[in-house]
C-alpha cells in the first residue's frame, strides 16, 4: 500500500441530544441518527463520516453503531485519527460497496481504509461486509481494492466480523503494533487464506479453518528488500487448497526470512502441504542474490495431500538453513501413491517424519 498523509482536523460542534445516547460512560453514536438511509440504495458515506467524527472527537468512551436488520450503501470510506479517547466500533448490520461501475473517487486501493487509531476495538456481532468482487474479479489489470486495510494502528482488537467477495484481499494491516483478530469468517474463492509478507515480525495464527484457496504463505518476499521473523502458525486445518504451508520468494530478491514455525496442521487433500519456493518469480535471475531464507520448523503435520509430493523444498543457489521437518504424517489421498519430499539446495533435520526426507542436507 503506498504511503498515506494523515492530517488533522480541529472540529468544533455541538452534540445534538438526538443524535447520541450514552449507556454508563460510554457515548453510542448511530449512524442512523446521523443520516444513514440502510435501504441498501442509498450511499450512506457522508452520514457514516459524520457520525464518524462525533465518535472519534467525543471525550470519553464512544462506540459508533452501525445497527442490525439495515444494509448500507458505502462508498471509499477513510476514518481517520487520532482519537481523542477508547473508541469501539459495533458492526451488527451490512455494508455494502458499490459495483466496479459505480466507484467514485481516485483511491482503489482499499474500500475501508481505518489509519492513526490507537486502542480501536472493533465487534462484529452478526455484522458483514460484502465488497461485491464478483464485479471486479475478471478485471485482472485493474487496480482493485481491499474491503477493509488498518494504518498505524496499534492495540487494535477486531473480532466475530464476517467478511465476503472482495476484489483484492479482504483485510490488511499495515505499520501495527499489538494488533489481535479473532472469529474472523471471511468467504471468497482463490488465493492465500493468510499471507504475511515484508517487514513483519512477531506474528501469532492459531486455529484457522483454510481451504479451498492458497494456504497460509510467507511473501511473497524479495521485490524489494524484505524482512520476516517470530511467525508461529499453529492449530490450523487446510482442506483441499493448493498449498498448505508455504513460503515464497522471488529469485534475485534480498532480505531474510527467519525462525519460522508451523506446527499441529490438519491436511484433507491438499496439493502442496509443505513447500519452500524461492523460485516463485524469475528462475533465471539469480544473479542479484536472494532472500535468506533460514531457522523454519515444520511439525506436527497430519494428513491427505493430493499430489505424491508432499514436502518440496527448493531453495536458491545460496541454500535455506535449519530447516526442521519434525514428527510429521503425510500420506497421498491416491490409492497405490506414496507420498515423497524433494529437495534443492536445502539443509536441515528430519525426525520421526513420512515421508522420510534424505535430499535434506545436514
């Protein structure tokens, strides 16, 4: 995402008692109250803006509601900070972007973008956002939007959101420290479920239900110079995706990937369950160097792949080190097939592992 100039507003205004209630200390702002039609026809982006500046100007605790049994019309929508205290988000009704056609506006780059917000808390709650891809999806070359992308937010807490058909991805999350999601449901066909890409660190997944789609990667890395370390996956199931766990990188890229676990992952038919591709784009440039790529466990794997190929590691020229293949059970779904790893220019152990992996060098 290219880099984005937050610029601060000093507003003055008076709170209309109709347009807010509070419930203890905490301030409700209803989008509502504030001009949203909810009949799914209307664009309701002004009145989600200026319900918006109520909820981050107020004082005290504030939560903004966009309320149940409602579908809202959004256009590209910003909600900017800093705040001014705690705010909560309470998504219990649907939003909806506009058609490819009907998008107004230069930034296609993210439908809602949430920048500059520290301490944000936002709640599902039977609420969904819907990016209508499906109208954007044969566009290949287009620049197309991600339904909902965080900036610089930090403490940020979002949960039981439901999210559908975007024409990009469907959340990003950029420049944040301490950020936690959790009850994620998020439906679309194609590509990775998770993708953690350059300048990420200390990255935690547990319990993700994936598939179909590209399993959970790391990169892609090495278009520019990228860095990734402290990534623990743990407790997830991939059913029938292309891959499972995987890490790419493009030839002649720089940049390291490092101490990277994925460990106690369920495989129901999945073609690719472990791979290492650093060759992901431009197998003849090799001449700039590549992405070190280095201290990667994987364990604990149970399951089906689809292909006979169940572990590959290919590595550049300069090689991958310690990689760890641990207690792993990875059988072909193919009456008759044996599952078998491949290797190149990678260097490692094996324990307790099927398919055995003997190209791993020491």
């Amino acid at each position: 995402m290219q880099s984005l100039d937050t610029c601060v507003f000093i507003l003055a205004f008076i709170i209309s008692p109709y347009l807010c209630h509070s419930v203890g200390t905490n301030t409700i702002y209803n989008v509502i109250n504030y001009g949203a039609k909810g009949d799914g026809r209307s664009d309701d982006s002004q009145a989600f803006l200026r319900a918006w500046q109520s909820t981050c100007g107020a004082q005290g605790a504030a939560t903004l509601l966009i309320p149940p049994n409602r579908v809202f019309l959004v256009s590209s929508l910003i909600l900017k900070g800093p705040c001014s205290a705690a705010i909560q988000i309470q998504l219990r009704g649907k939003i909806v972007a506009p058609a490819k056609d009907a998008w107004v506006g230069g930034y296609k780059y993210t439908w809602i973008l949430i920048s500059n917000i520290n301490g944000l808390t936002i709640e599902g709650n039977g609420g969904l956002l819907d990016g209508d891809g499906s109208t954007w999806w044969a566009c290949k070359n287009c620049p197309r939007p991600a339904v909902l992308s965080f900036q610089s937010c930090n403490r940020l807490s979002v949960s039981y959101l439901n999210i559908i058909n975007s024409p990009r991805a469907h959340i990003g999350i950029n420049q944040c420290q301490g950020a936690i999601f959790s009850n994620i449901n998020i439906h679309a066909p194609g590509d990775d479920c998770i993708a953690i890409t350059g300048s990420s660190s200390y990255i935690n997944v547990t319990g993700i239900d994936c598939g179909p789609g590209h399993g959970i990667s790391i990169g892609s890395l090495g278009r520019n110079y990228d860095t990734i370390q402290e990534v623990h996956v743990q407790n997830c199931k991939f059913t029938s995706t292309t891959n499972g766990a995987r890490i790419k990188t493009f030839a002649g890229g720089s940049g390291y990937a490092k101490r990277i676990t994925f460990e106690e992952i369920t495989l129901i038919q999945a073609r690719n369950p472990i791979i290492i591709d650093q060759f992901y784009v431009g197998e003849d440039d090799l001449t700039n160097g590549e992405v070190q790529v280095s201290d990667v466990t994987f364990r604990g794997f149970r399951g089906t792949c689809t292909y006979d190929q169940a572990i590959d590691l290919s590595c550049g020229p300069l090689g991958c080190f310690n990689i760890i293949l641990d207690q792993n059970n990875i059988v072909s779904s193919q009456p008759g097939k044996q599952a078998y790893c491949s290797c190149k220019n990678a260097h490692g152990s094996v324990r307790s592992s099927v398919p055995n992996c003997p190209c791993l060098v020491p």
